[in-house]
C-alpha cells in the first residue's frame, strides 16, 4: 500500500512511453504475500525487501530478480485541527506516546518496528490497551481522520494523501524506522521483458521527482 499512489500516477507515463498496459492491484502487504505464496500468478510483485526475499526463497518469485525500487520513511498524523505532539527527540516522541489516548499503527512493517521499539522502552504493557492496530489494506490514517486513534503512526506515502489528517512530521533521525520497498518477478511470468522495462522506468531520473512528492526516496544503484 505505501506504493499505491506512486504507481497510479507513474504508470500513464510508463504506459505512453512504451505502449504497454499495467494493471496494478494495491492490497495489505500481508494479503499480498500470502497470495502469491498461495500460488496465485503475477508478472510482478512489489513488497518490503525482506518479504521479496521469502517469496524467492519459497519459489514464487525468480531467484536474483529482486529490484529495490524506493525507501520509505515513517511519519505521525493526529486528526485535522488537533494538537501537534512533540517528535523532536526520541524523548520526546515516548512522552508523545505515552500521552496519547490512543495509538494506530499497521500490520506492515513499520508496525512491527514501532511493536519492537515500545518494548526496548519498556513501555509495551503500559500502552497495551490504547495500541489499535490497522487490518491489512487499511490505512492507519482513516482511523485518525475517523477519530478512532489519537495518534497515528505509518509510512509518510500513505498518510500524505489522507484527508481528515495533519502529518506532524517524520519520527527522528535515531527512531526513524526506513523500508526498502522491492520488485520481485513471478516465477514462469510471460511477461518478464516488460516487467524489467517498468521497473527501470521506477528507477529512472524521470520519475525521481514524482517519487519525492508521495514522499519516498528512489533507490540507487
């Protein structure tokens, strides 16, 4: 989902330059790698570096055919007019979570890496019970715009694009939690050629902007 808008606004270009058709389908990362590890047949599939890594190793995916395509970052969103806390400091970004009536954080991984980061605080059963955790393809900024949590915490590209919310801002430098998001290309895909020409069009000068403003980094190299 952190690739969801990104790819809907760079594959007309990629479309117009090349002549080829896409079709994109944006799920929860966990739905999305249970799928293909259930078999079902994609030319490409884009995820976290780590679950490419799974998939290639179960057989689902071709071995060395994993490209890092963008890193995001994780960012904190509070519902639209409501109180900014403090993310200055690690020290600060604690209070914060201390402070907060309630917590939303995804099942991806910037969800899991905030899971671990409360417990090195040892704050883990404290805020147990205010932890509200997104289902999978649902954004954790829909629960801030609806008020169901005070404090959100996801990747910058799909909260950037919310309505209903403030991004506050990233989390620190010393907290920041980045995710390489990669391409890996389905085992027996027909269509590999082309996969491999839209995925260098990702990676291209071209669209370095247009990555920049859903609030990702291209990779490099």
């Amino acid at each position: 989902m952190a690739t969801r808008l990104l790819l809907a606004d760079l594959l007309p270009g990629f479309e117009q330059q090349t002549g080829h058709a896409v079709a994109i389908e944006s799920v929860g990362g966990v739905t999305a790698a249970r799928r293909v590890l259930d078999g079902e047949p994609f030319d490409v599939v884009l995820l976290a570096a780590d679950v490419i890594d799974q998939l290639i190793a179960a057989g689902r995916l071709e071995a060395g055919s994993q490209v890092a395509l963008v890193h995001s970052g994780v960012a904190a969103a509070v519902r639209s007019g409501e109180r900014r806390p403090d993310l200055s400091s690690e020290e600060a970004v604690r209070q914060s979570v201390l402070a907060a009536r309630s917590l939303g954080y995804s099942t991806g991984p910037s969800g899991v890496a905030l899971v671990a980061l409360f417990e090195r605080w040892g704050i883990a059963e404290a805020i147990k019970d205010k932890l509200v955790q997104a289902p999978s393809g649902l954004p954790v900024g829909s629960l801030v715009a609806n008020g169901e949590v005070e404090l959100g915490f996801q990747q910058l590209s799909e909260l950037i694009a919310q309505a209903g919310i403030d991004v506050v801002g990233p989390l620190p430098p010393e907290l920041q939690i980045t995710t390489t998001f990669c391409a890996g290309i389905g085992v027996g895909s027909a269509h590999a050629e082309v996969v491999r020409e839209l995925l260098a069009f990702i990676r291209s000068p071209q669209a370095a902007a247009l990555i920049e403003r859903h609030g990702l980094e291209q990779a490099q190299g």
